[in-house]
C-alpha cells in the first residue's frame, strides 16, 4: 500500500510477474489484487496490490477504497511503498499514516520501500530517511536496484509471525486485549472466569507487553522471554519450486537475497 502513483503494481509485477496494470499516473490500480509468490528463501506470501492513499479521495473512488481498508486490517505484514523522486514524499508519507491510525492499523508491521531510487537525486538524503525507521528499503522496482535488501528485511519480518504465544490476560486488561487484536493474530480464544486464554501470533513489538501474562511453560517455544531479549522458535519454511498458479521470487534477487 501508499501514496497513489507510488509505484505498487510495479512492485508487485517485479515479485510475482502478474502483470498487474502499472501506469504512470493517478489511480492506475482502482481495486485490489492479491497474487501469491515464492521468497528467495522458500517462504510463501500472498501479497496484496490496494488502490492507492490521496489526502482527499474523491467520493466515487469510496468504495474502492474501503476495500483496500479492508486488506490492510487483515495484513500480517504491511509495505508502504513511496515515491522516493516525489519532491513531496514526507507529505505523502504522514498521509498514508495518518489513514493507518484512523482504521486502527497504526501499529502494523510495516516495511517502508522507498522506490523508483532509479529517478531520484539525493540518494545520501533517501538513506538517511530509511535508516530513520524501523524497516526501511530503497528499492528501483523498475530496474531490480535493491531488491535483495528487501527480501532480506521482509524475511526477517515476517519469521517473526511465526513467534507463537499463549496467554491468559484478565479482561480488565482492555486495551492491551484491544492492541492483540489489531496488530496481532489471534489464533485461538477463549474465556474462563475473569481471564481470557489466548493463542496468537504476535510482531516483535508486543513481546514486551505480553511477557507478563505468558502461561506458565509456554516461555521456550513462544519467543517471549520473561525480563530478557525474545530469541523465537521459528516455524520452518517449506523450500522448492513454484506454488501452483504462481512463481517464484524475483528472479534478479534469488542468489544474492538467499
């Protein structure tokens, strides 16, 4: 997701060869497409192209939009792709935020990719922006520039999904329950007494604030340790060919991204 124009169907077209529609211009992708690709490491992802983010949407874009809205809520993973040779990329930017934290997804995991490096001046300028966030890439998905780096970073994010937790949280605890449900999955649910047991995949952020309420014995294999640093089991990533009716990773980036 991002910024309209920013270059997302390009992106996705460089990762699964789906040859989604890629324009320059406004609105090029109006409803959102969902392809499935093969990782360098063997991971399989399903990856969402959305329409892209604008300040003020104009009222017949509405319901396409929503629908974006909704992809973005279910995302395990979000990448916000930017425009990184707009001379307002920081504007863009807190815009696609901004919608981010009112539908609730703030606090997703998200891979910032600045793209179309490939026309861009500052390049010094575009490094220091990207080593300003957690996960940050700049990428040409025109030219393949910078692929490798972000398989490398996406990799890295999403094992962390595979960090399991199991817990039992008191229902007085609203909003930490509120927060698992938003930026976690919830695998599992159920309520006893005044608690709820919950088992859940969680991004490296929560780890700390769940650690608390970690079911006795489940410490080792969910990847939360109580008053250290999460180490995580790691479910193992099937490796081979193609998925059926998909391709693998971006050809250009396989060997230098393994």
């Amino acid at each position: 997701m991002g910024y309209t124009n920013a270059g997302k169907s390009t992106l996705m077209n460089r990762l699964t060869h789906a040859e989604v529609a890629a324009e320059d211009r406004l609105f090029a992708t109006l409803d959102p497409t969902i392809r499935q690709f093969r990782m360098p490491n063997g991971v399989r992802v399903l990856l969402t192209d959305t329409v892209g983010f604008l300040k003020k949407l104009p009222t017949h874009l509405v319901e396409s939009f929503q629908s974006t809205l909704e992809e973005v809520a279910f995302a395990d993973v979000l990448i916000h792709v930017v425009d990184a040779s707009h001379p307002q990329r920081t504007e863009q930017i807190r815009a696609v935020e901004e919608v981010l934290r009112k539908i609730g997804a703030g606090d997703k995991h998200t891979l910032t990719v600045w793209n179309k490096v490939d026309r861009a001046e500052n390049r010094t300028g575009l490094e220091r922006e990207a080593a300003g966030v957690a996960n940050g890439v700049l990428v040409s998905a025109q030219t393949g520039e910078g692929m490798p780096r972000f398989f490398s970073e996406l990799s890295a994010m999403l094992a962390a999904w595979s960090m399991r937790v199991h817990l039992r949280v008191p229902q007085s605890e609203g909003a930490l329950l509120a927060l698992l449900a938003r930026a976690g999955r919830i695998l599992e649910k159920k309520y006893e007494g005044n608690e709820v047991e919950l088992k859940a995949h969680i991004p490296p952020f929560l780890r700390g604030k769940v650690a608390a309420f970690m079911v006795p014995g489940s410490e080792q294999d969910s990847g939360v340790t109580v008053g250290g640093e999460a180490q995580g089991a790691v479910d193992g990533a099937e490796a081979g060919g193609s998925l059926d009716g998909g391709v693998a990773g971006d050809p250009a980036g396989d060997g230098a991204a393994r």
